[in-house]
C-alpha cells in the first residue's frame, strides 16, 4: 500500500492492538482512491476515499468495521477484550441512542461478560447486532439493556462469521430442498424405497472411503442404522456424541470421554517420520471447547438456514477432533443430523453427501485449509523425546472464532451436486433396471438371479462384453444379442419417457 493510505476498521484494530489471532480476511484502507474492491485468491482488499477515514482510535475503527466491515468473530472478540471499557463507555454516553455505539455495547459485554458503567438503553430503535447485508446471522433475540437484536451465529465462546457471498445467496434461493422433495414425489414408492436403501448405503462406504478405510459389513450395517437414527440424536448430549462414535469405530478404540491426549492429522513418511498436516486443539482446552461446541449447536437449532447451521456445527467439530477415532464420519453425520431435524430433508431420506466429496476431495481439502492453514501458522509445536506432539502457545481461540464462509458455501455445493446427480441418478437407474428386467422375463425364462446379473452388466457396459460372456455360458450368442436388443430397447423406451415426463413438468401447467 502507498504511505498516504492507512488501514482502517479490522485492519487496523488487528495491527493497532497487535492482536494474536487470524488476520480478517478483507484489509480495509483509506486514501487517495475511489472506492474498490481488489481479490487477491483468498485475499480481499477493500479500498476506500478519504472521506471514509475514522478517527485513529479503538471505538472510531469500530465504527467504521460495524458500519462497512463483515465483522470477523476472532478479531472482533479480541478487540473487546483488549479495549479500554473506559473509551467504550465515553462512546455510548456521547451517542447514547446510536446503532454502531449500542451495538459495540453488547459485542464488549457479550464477549467478555463484564459489563460497562452503563445504565441500560432507554430509547433508540432495535438493531441487529449483526448487519444481515455483511454477516449473516442466527434467529435473534432482543435485549432490551442495548434495544438490541442478538442475531450471533454462535454464542459468546464460540461464534462464526459468515459473508453472505454471492455463491450463498445464489443457493439460498434455489430452493434445494424443494427440488428434491419434487424428484422424490415423482419416483413410484417401490422405486423411491430402494434409492433410499441404496443412498444410505452410499453414504456409508463414501465416508469409509474419504477416511481411507473400508466399511467392513459390520461397520457399515452400525452407520447406516445410526444415519436412519439420526432424529433422535442429540449433538449438545455428550453421552449421544460418545455412543455413536462407539457405533461407528473398531470398538478397541471405542471411547468413554473426550480424548485427554495431543491429536493431530498426518501422515507417515517413512520410519519415525511423520508429516503434519493440522494440529488440534491441546486435550487441557478440549472438555471447555465442547461444551461451548454443545451449547452453540443448541443456541442454531430452528435457525432459517439449516445448511448454514449444519456447516458450521460440523465442520467445528471435525477442527475440535474431540475422540482419537470417527472424527471423520461424525462430522460428516452431523450435516446429516441437522438437516434431517430441522426439515430441510426429506422425510427417512438423505443426501449422500460423502459421495460427492468423494467426487471432489481436493475441493473438500481446500474447504479444511482455510482454517488448518492459518491454525498451523500460529502453532507453536514440538516433538518430545516419546514422539508425541507438544503444542506451547495458546491455540483454543483460533478455534472458538473463524470464517466459515467457505465451508457453508461448500456444503451447499455438495447438496447441490447430491441433488442434481446422486438422487436423480439412482432413481433413474432403478427405473431402467426393472423396465428392463421386466422385458428380459417376458422374452426368456431365466433365473432371477441371472437375469438381473445381465441386466445390470449391460446398464455397467453397453451391453455383455466377451469377458463378462463366460458368465452367461448356458445361452447361445443368438440368444445373448437378442436379449441385448431387448434390453436395449426397454432401456431407450423408458428412458425417452422419463425424457418427456421431465420435459413436460418444465414447461409447467401451461402447456
């Protein structure tokens, strides 16, 4: 930057106050320049004209962060704590019933929970403590001491921010949801009732996999009884979170508590080598850090928006790392769980998440290292002569706030892309599988068992290969290309009118 701009807002709290936290992933400044906004990767660089410039004080970047700014929770809650209440409070008495002023009341208080010299507001409009047009937040509640809305996206020791990006607004109207409670209307019950037995099949062998692990059929039988369970799970119960990570590991690695052990994600390269990727959170923060996990799952129940509240309670926990096994497929069980209890799926179904990510892990890499990235950065780590990891600095806060704006936005993408592809699919594909079974038992009597081997190696392949051919050595080849035609044409037939069936339902009641 040019030496006639300065940093205003975050930007400058966060170097003013030198505070020991992610750096907010907008840098406002102010100069000689007109108003734009720069996009460096993940980098973003807000510019701004001088007649923006606040005071060079604590309470005038405040005002300028709560009045242009996506508020970033790390940063913010750690202005509150290293403020002088003195200055907050000379700010509120001068514009008692001012909305910046008021709201950095509450943020101070909130965070903190000390309370400034103040008698309580007695006049102003209510306001959000969150601005819906730069973060998005929770259900909110007023408080009368500040007449102001607690829309926080978390409570006070653990809280997230989340832009409302253009990718999110665009998903939040497109009615997911929706879209897929038309696909599962349109599907005949016994159709619909095997792709559901299928999905949550899929589901299950799709976190297996992403952990690099095969689901034995014990362990899977155990995860798909636990994701048809999900209604009744409770994230908040500490007894609920311990028993389904007993469901779903080897039970030698079953737990009966948070782990009160280092853990950390890696990989061996070679003898007494390991690579370290991320470095959870020390086993003295862990118990503290879940119960602010636990009560901030309670305060995002019945929020309008239950992707953004399955993102961030999911992939909070799977940072947090709280058991030494199943981390993994909990996290991705609770988007599961939160979807299901707050209706945004439909009823005894689910979207097989896991597969899509299988379909895009370097996205779902990505999705993590926004944060592991920025954690590892300010870990202060060790090996100690056992080869266990000694973290010596502080780290717990880095979990406690974060932008989770690339997780929400990933996870509606994975939704998405489970709508448009995985619940289509399978449906489809039942409903070629009898068609064409059905016309393959018209024309031969053939074991069931056969029958449907062939009809699912010609759907595989295009047709039965001369591999595949030995497995069908009791037909003449006459009678293998004549039940490939026949199948064929049960396939096209009944795909050109699911074709028009979809194509009518497009064009609407008007045509």
């Amino acid at each position: 930057m040019s030496m006639l701009e300065r940093r205003v807002g975050q930007n400058a709290l966060y170097h003013n106050l030198e505070l020991e936290v992610i750096p907010p992933p907008a840098e406002s400044w102010c100069g000689p320049t007109s108003r734009k906004t720069i996009i460096e990767g993940r980098r973003i660089i807000e510019k701004y004209p001088l007649v923006y410039a606040p005071s060079d004080t604590v309470a005038g970047h405040l005002k300028f962060a709560l009045k242009h700014e996506t508020l970033d929770m790390g940063v913010i809650a750690a202005t509150m704590r290293a403020a002088d209440p003195n200055e907050l409070e000379k700010w509120v008495e001068s514009e008692p019933t001012g909305a910046f002023s008021r709201r950095a009341w509450f943020l101070y208080e909130w965070f903190t929970g000390k309370n400034l010299n103040l008698p309580d507001a007695s006049s102003g409009n209510y306001v959000d403590a969150l601005n819906p047009k730069l973060n998005i937040g929770s259900h909110g509640t007023n408080l009368p001491r500040y007449r102001v809305v607690d829309n926080m996206l978390g409570v006070s020791g653990m809280c997230f921010t989340v832009k409302p990006s253009q990718a999110i607004g665009r998903y939040r109207t497109s009615a997911l949801n929706e879209r897929a409670q038309e696909i599962v209307n349109s599907a005949r019950p016994e159709v619909l009732e095997r792709a559901i037995q299928y999905l949550f099949t899929k589901e299950t062998k799709s976190s297996f996999e992403i952990e690099h692990e095969e689901a034995t059929a014990q362990k899977a039988e155990r995860f798909v009884a636990a994701l048809k369970s999900t209604a009744s799970f409770e994230p908040s119960s500490f007894d609920d979170l311990i028993q389904l990570q007993n469901v779903i590991v080897d039970r030698r690695y079953a737990a009966t508590a948070f782990r009160d052990f280092q853990n950390f994600v890696g990989e061996t390269i070679g003898p007494d080598q390991e690579k370290v990727h991320f470095i959870c959170p020390k086993p003295e923060d862990i118990q503290e850090l879940m119960r602010d996990w636990g009560a901030m799952c309670h305060r995002l129940r019945g929020m309008s928006d239950p992707v953004i509240a399955s993102a961030v309670v999911a992939f909070a926990f799977v940072y947090l790392h709280p058991f030494e096994d199943g981390n993994g497929r909990i996290h991705r069980f609770l988007i599961h769980n939160i979807l299901s209890r707050e209706g945004f799926t439909p009823p005894n179904f689910l979207f097989p998440i896991s597969a899509a990510i299988v379909r895009d892990v370097r996205g779902y890499d990505r999705t993590l290292e926004s944060l592991s990235t920025p954690v590892m950065e300010r870990t202060a780590w060790a090996w100690d002569k056992e080869y266990n990891i000694i973290v010596k600095n502080d780290t717990d806060h880095l979990f406690r706030y974060f932008d989770a704006t690339e997780h929400v936005e990933f996870t509606y993408a994975k939704i998405e892309d489970t709508v448009q592809k995985d619940l289509r699919e399978e449906i489809d594909y039942i409903t070629l599988f009898d068609a064409a079974l059905k016309a393959l038992n018209r024309a031969i009597d053939m074991p069931n068992r056969q029958a449907s081997l062939f009809v699912r190696l010609f759907m595989q392949q295009g047709g039965i290969s001369k591999k595949k051919r030995e497995l069908f050595k009791e037909l003449s080849d006459e009678e293998v290309g004549r039940l490939s035609a026949v199948v064929r044409d049960a396939i096209t037939d009944t795909g050109h009118a699911n074709d028009d069936n979809v194509e009518a339902e497009d064009k609407g009641p008007g045509w």
